[in-house]
C-alpha cells in the first residue's frame, strides 16, 4: 500500500533553493509505516492537476493505496473554480476515479493562513473547507480537516510562538532570504512535520489501526 498526495505547495516537497521551506507532504514517510508518493505542486488548483498531474499518477494507483486530496488556497484565486462549481466538481470526479481503481480518497481541508486579529486567527478560505467538508460528507469519503487542526495549533501557541512554525526570517538571518522574509502561508519544516504527524495520526484513525488493542485504565465492575 502506497499513501499518494496531490495538492498545491503546502503539500508539496520544496526544492532545496527554498529549504526550510517545506509542505507536510514531504514528511509524512516519518510517520506512517508505508511508502509515501507526493505528487503535489506548488501553485496547484483542482484543474491544474487533473490536467498536469492527474493522467500520469492515475495509473499507478494501486488497489488497497490511499490518495489524499488537498487544495483550496489556489482555486480560490479563480472564479471558475469557485467553492460549490469548478471546485466541488474536480473534487468529486478525483473521488470517483480513486475509488474506480480500487484505492480509497482521503480529502483535506486546506492548512490555515496564519492571519491574526488579536488572538484569534482570521478565517481566509471563505467557503472552501465547508466545501470539502460536504462533499465528505455527501461522498462518505473520509476527511482529515486541517483547517480546523491548524487554525486551533496556530491560536493553541498563540500570536508570538506560532511564528516558528512558519517561514519568517529577519534580514540577514538566512542565505535564501537576504532581505527577510514573512510568509504566513508556507511552512518552515518544523511546522511541516507538526502537519504531517497530525495527517499520519488521522490516517491511523481512518484505518482503525488501533482497535485491537486492549481497553486499559478502566477498572471493569461486575
């Protein structure tokens, strides 16, 4: 069984120019014991990979793999591709064709912007997680919403330390960013693997992997 990503930049692996610039796709191998193939790119909407992406990663899934779906943060820049039309539907036809062949969909919401008002992080994907979490819904196809879990990390650590989690460098401070850099959108990779620990924590939930385990701390009364 094989975990394959799709998604825009937040998913993918950075190129090293851009390290520690990192999308959580690219740790996730740490954390599940399976291989990892991540086809996500940076920029990516729905249309973007079902015609640049799609065709050539459709034949190799496998049936028994898992394809986990993320994007939002790119459509939402094309009026197309709108939350409830272009988006939805390039969403549902990606479920349809996992499932012809075999393998099961996990769709994501997509990872919060850090954009605070006070102490509180301001919501930027308009409609587009309620979007996915619908389409979930309708589809029975299993969600893992990151929306939610990062909004609540980023308010959990508040305005100052969720800093780190993101790509903020002062002037000087790092050779690929001379003149600084303030990006409230991509993660520095240790924000990644606190994502990807999260993806690989839901998968084992969405597999049940753990049920077997005895009941412990309860003492049984007759």
């Amino acid at each position: 069984m094989t975990y394959r990503l799709v998604g825009d930049s937040t998913v993918a692996a950075c190129p090293p120019v851009e390290h520690p610039m990192s999308g959580w796709g690219a740790h996730l191998a740490s954390f599940v014991g399976a291989p990892v193939d991540n086809r996500a790119e940076g920029g990516s909407t729905t249309e973007d990979c079902l015609r640049e992406v799609w065709p050539g990663l459709l034949p190799d899934i496998a049936a028994g793999d898992t394809v986990l779906i993320q994007f939002g943060h790119n459509d939402q820049k094309r009026p197309h591709l709108d939350a409830r039309g272009g988006f939805a539907g390039r969403l549902r036809a990606m479920v349809a064709d996992v499932r012809d062949r075999g393998a099961r969909p996990v769709l994501c919401t997509s990872v919060e912007r850090r954009w605070f008002d006070g102490d509180r992080v301001i919501p930027t994907h308009g409609d587009y997680p309620n979007a996915v979490r619908d389409l979930a819904h309708e589809l029975d196809v299993p969600l893992i919403d990151l929306n939610a879990f990062t909004t609540w990390l980023y308010e959990d650590l508040g305005p100052e330390e969720s800093v780190a989690l993101l790509c903020h460098f002062a002037p000087g401070e790092h050779p690929h960013w001379p003149d600084g850099l303030a990006d409230d959108t991509h993660f520095h990779e240790r924000g990644a693997r606190r994502i990807a620990a999260f993806v690989a924590r839901s998968l084992r939930a969405i597999e049940r992997r753990d049920g077997d385990q005895p009941a412990r701390g309860t003492q049984l009364v007759s």
